[in-house]
C-alpha cells in the first residue's frame, strides 16, 4: 500500500516536489491554494489578477523548489512567490504605490454591499476596513501580516524604502485598530 | 533609556525570521514621559519620519520621539512582547493599545483563514493546466546509459526516473514513507559504482530497523530490474516520524 | 544506403514526416510501453551534433524541429528542406499533430530520437532494447542514411 501524500507534512512534499515528484508537487498546491489565492487577492484586489499571480507563481514554485533551504518553510516561502508574482501584475497594470487609489477600493470583490452593511460581524468589520483602506497600505499591512515579510522586502517589493513602508503601515494599523475598536 | 538594536521575531510559522533593521531616524529618545508622547501618537499623529512625499502634520508641535510610539509597540507585540518592557507593560494606555493591535492581529489572521477556506474551488483545468506546464519542465536530471543494440543507438534512463523509482519502492513499504533521495557516483559510465541514499519517514510505532530493511530491498529490486546501475549499497535513513492521520499539517 | 548518389538517396520531408508518425505508433505498441514523448530541445540538438544535416522532422508539438536545418560545411548543392513547405506537406489533412518521434536526416547518419514511459511491471532496459529494434527494423529499406536511435526513458509507472 503506498503512502497517503495527501497526509504527508509541508516538508515531505517540498522536498519530493524538489527532487522531482510532480504528484507531491500537486498535494502541496492544492494544500494552500486557497491560501496563496486570498493572499494575491488582497495585494491585488482583483479575483481575475489574483487566479493569473497564482498560476505564475505555481510555475516560478515548481523551478525554484530546488532552490528552498529549508523545506519544513515550504508554506512562507510560496506566500512569498506569490506577493512577488503579484506585484509583478500590479506593476504591469500600471497601479503605482503614491496614489490612493479609491477605485481600486470599490473595485475589490470583497467590497460588495451585502458584505459593507453585514458588519455584525467583527470579521466583516475587519474585511470593509481593509477595502476601505488605500491600496496601498492595503498591500503592506497584508504583506506584513499575511506575507510575513520584512521591512526591506516590502519596501523592495512595493519600490519604496524602509521608512516609507513602516509610516504606511503604522497608518494602516491606526486606521484598522481605530475602526475595529470603534466597532467593538 | 538607550535604544538596543531589536530583533523582531515576526510571530508566524515561517522559521525565517523576517530582519527588521532598526531605523534609527524613528529611534525613540526619552525626553518627555512616555505616556504624553504616546498620547500623541494615539491620537492620529504620525509615528515615524516618513521621507516620501505623502507628509503629514504632527498634531503637536511635541517632539513624538519620545517614549512609546505605535511603531515600538508593533515591534513589541511581533518580538512576543519580549524582552519584558517595564515602560510599555507598566502604561496603561500602551498596554490597551498592545491588546488593541493583538486583537486585529488575531482578527486578521482569522480573516486569512476564512477567505482562504472561502476562495472558490479551483477549476479542474487550471488546476491540470499548471501541472502540464510543470510536466513540461520534468527534472529529468543526468541521463543513465542502457546497454544499446549496436553502436551509435544510445539508451538511456534519466535520472529523475530512477528517483521516481526509488520514491515508489520507499513508498510501498506499509508505515515508509521517502522524503528525498540521492544517487551518488559517475552514472554516466556503465558499470560503475553508485551508492544510493534513501531518507525516510517512518510510521510511529513501527520498528524503524525492520522499515529501513524493507525500503533498501524494495529499493534494490527496483532498481535492478529497471536500470542496470551497479550498485555499491542503498543506505536507507530514517529522518522523521509521522503519525498515521496528520491531516496534512505543516 | 544508395552507392550511386554521393548525396545518398533523399526521402521527401512529408514522407519523412509521416514515417516519423509510423515510428511513434511503433514504439507505442511495444510490450511495456506506456506512451511516446517528444525529446525537449531535439530540434537545436540535432543541429549542433548532426554534421550535413538535410531535413528534420518531428520532435512534437512546440518542440516541433521547425526552424530550417543550417549545417555547417554543408554542400553547397544540399538540399535543405525548407521548414514551413515540410510541415505544410507533413500536415496533409490539417490540424495532423507533428509526430512525437523526431527524426534528424544528416549526410551520414539518420539520428531517430524519443522519449517513452515505462511500465514498471515489465523491465525497462529490455523495454528499451524492443523499442530502438523495432524503429530500426521499420527504418531499414528506407532511402536514407545508415539510422541510429536516441531513446530515453522518461517515467515509469506504476498501477493506472
């Protein structure tokens, strides 16, 4: 009877993915593809951007595994692919990081009425006071809190500087702590 | 108060710890008590120099680089609130804004969860579509020469085949599972010597000597009637432990 | 191998083109075999490595050897098959998929190139062995170079 990969741990599966296992390779997409598809989602605020970084990023995961050190850091280390895939798109779409951008806010597709005015919820709180943020501090708070990366990979990813990322996510955190508490 | 350069452990499971340089321009310099500048900053002001264009005014003409900015709180709360700061831990108001952030940053990672269990199911042709472009750049590794049926004819067997080989021999053993493996030695030239390395997890409760023995011989008889590699020893390792359902976890 | 032709005897490129599809059908219905894949690269390959290189067909779909053989030191009356005329004639009803079977037609030698997948229930060095037989078996009595096969062994696989 052959092992079951679909209980196999991160670090099994990056590794055999790396050696060439294109079935593990598989086990581990699907593992966290709801993950990297909420990630690229809220960095680019569009399901249809999000799905391309996604599938971008699967083939940049799949030629770099060999590359990964540490293969029990499979899961940071595709998040991170993901947000570098999406800024690419980002970038391509010409969405630059000093324009708040209101549209974009409205154009998120989590931003639907139902959702707005269903803030009974601190979830739905949480998830109206991040579309309602501008995009930019958008990406940097889910970068910070969600990607995990550091102040100079973000300032590298978003084009801007160290200083600059801290001053928008401090703001962002006000913002979102300000709303969430208010809430409460 | 001097200023220590601080390591900030960000708190998620990626073991590699994101590197937070310290910028000292935002480097708090205690010159006022700590709960005025604090007030400052929770009332709207801002909280570190920002040097791109986007200015904004201080609420105060107050110099906010004095005692606890929201920005030290952060690094606080992501460093597990350690080291003990007696200054933030002993203010009131720092202490409910450290609750403050810990709770949306709980929320936020709750919110994570939510719309990754809700992000729709993937289509099973974009799913199929990434796979065959995968399979496209197969590892096929060095190619393993065959005995050929005249002399210019070349057979070979890659070496991405022989580990998919190894794999499914380790795998077939009840309670083995391969985690990687390892052929080492000139596969290029017929007939000589390679050693084959095998790392594996083993079913917990199993006798992992008896498991090791049953990779190596499932190996060895894969490998002899699929390739004509000689080889000098299979060394079979049991590197981990898994339990029977995990359910997958990291 | 025809004497009297210093050129040695030349096959049309869509009848080459149509061997090359016979010869993946050959090699898939050998004992053990799973299935015919294309050689990634064998276009490039074969025209760095093939001296006098005259047509080349085959090789699969975006892999297909597509680009105009340019051998170095190559006669000067050579024929060279010209891409676009061998696969508008190899695709006699349109939308036929270039064969997976890549043959390379060179001054001195015909290079058959391809990759298969094994089953592991059989053995695949002798699995090999039937399948580069086998193409030579089919490519002898063809007017063309003294033929050689290029195979590997992708993939083995197990149960489905």
């Amino acid at each position: 009877m052959s092992a079951d990969l679909t209980e196999a741990a991160d670090a099994v599966l990056a590794s055999r993915a790396a050696e060439g296992d294109e079935r593990a390779f598989e086990v581990l997409l699907r593992r966290h593809l709801g993950l990297m598809t909420a990630y690229a989602t809220r960095l680019t605020s569009s399901r249809a951007d999000a799905t391309d970084a996604v599938q971008e990023a699967s083939i940049t995961i799949w030629r770099e595994l060999p590359t990964l050190e540490t293969p029990a850091a499979v899961r940071g280390w595709m998040m991170r692919i993901v947000s570098r895939k999406a800024f690419d798109l980002i970038r391509s779409r010409r969405l630059t990081d000093d324009v708040d951008d209101l549209e974009l806010a409205s154009a998120t597709p989590t931003a639907d009425p139902e959702r707005l005015a269903a803030s009974n919820d601190a979830m739905g709180a949480l998830r109206a006071a991040l579309d309602r943020l501008p995009a930019s501090q958008r990406q940097v708070w889910a970068l910070r809190e969600v990607g995990g990366e550091s102040y100079t990979e973000i300032a590298e990813r978003t084009g801007t500087t160290v200083t600059a990322v801290r001053g928008q996510l401090a703001r962002a955190r006000e913002t979102l702590t300000r709303e969430m508490e208010a809430w409460r | 108060m001097t200023d220590e350069p601080r390591r900030t452990d960000h708190a998620h499971d990626d073991p590699t710890p994101p590197d937070v340089p310290v910028d000292l321009s935002a480097a708090v310099e205690a010159e006022q008590l700590p709960e005025d500048a604090f007030e400052e900053a929770v009332d709207g002001g801002p909280v570190a120099p920002v040097t791109d264009d986007a200015v904004i005014a201080a609420p105060t003409d107050d110099d906010l680089d004095g005692g606890i900015s929201p920005e030290r709180l952060v690094d606080y709360l992501d460093a597990g609130r350690q080291p003990y700061d007696p200054e933030i831990e002993e203010s009131p108001e720092a202490v409910a804004q450290l609750a403050a952030l810990e709770r949306l940053r709980t929320m936020g990672a709750r919110l994570l969860e939510v719309d990754a269990a809700d992000a729709p199911a993937p289509d099973p042709s974009w799913i199929s579509g990434v796979m065959d472009r995968v399979r496209l750049e197969s590892r096929a590794g060095r190619p393993i020469p065959l005995a050929s049926i005249d002399e210019r004819s070349t057979l070979h067997i890659t070496e991405g085949a022989v580990r998919s080989l190894i794999r499914e021999a380790g795998d077939g053993v009840d309670g083995a599972m391969v985690i990687s493996c390892t052929i080492h030695g000139d596969v290029s030239v017929p007939g000589a010597l390679v050693r084959v390395e095998v790392v594996i997890s083993g079913l917990f409760g199993e006798p992992l000597p008896t498991l090791a023995e049953g990779v190596r011989e499932a190996v060895v008889s894969s490998l002899s009637r699929q390739t004509e590699l000689v080889l000098e020893s299979v060394d079979v390792i049991v590197d981990d432990v898994h339990l029977q359902s995990e359910g997958g976890a990291a | 191998m025809s004497d009297d032709d210093g050129l040695g005897a030349r096959i049309s490129a869509p009848d080459l083109s149509l061997l090359a599809a016979e010869l993946g059908e050959i090699a898939a219905s050998v004992d053990g075999v799973v299935h015919v894949r294309a050689r990634p690269g064998f276009g490039s390959v074969v025209r760095s490595a093939l001296q006098g290189l005259s047509t080349v067909v085959g090789g699969g779909g975006a892999f297909g050897a597509l680009a105009p053989a340019a051998p170095a030191g190559s006669a000067p009356d050579a024929e060279l098959a010209d891409p676009s005329s061998a696969e508008a004639a190899a695709a006699a009803s349109p939308g036929r998929p270039v064969p997976l079977v890549g043959i390379a037609v060179a001054d001195l030698e015909t290079r058959i190139t391809l990759d298969i997948a094994v089953d592991e229930s059989g053995s695949g060095p002798l699995v090999a062995r039937a399948v580069a037989q086998a193409l030579l078996d089919r490519v002898s009595g063809e007017p063309v170079p003294p033929a050689s096969v290029d195979l590997r062994i992708v993939s083995v696989a197990t149960g489905a």
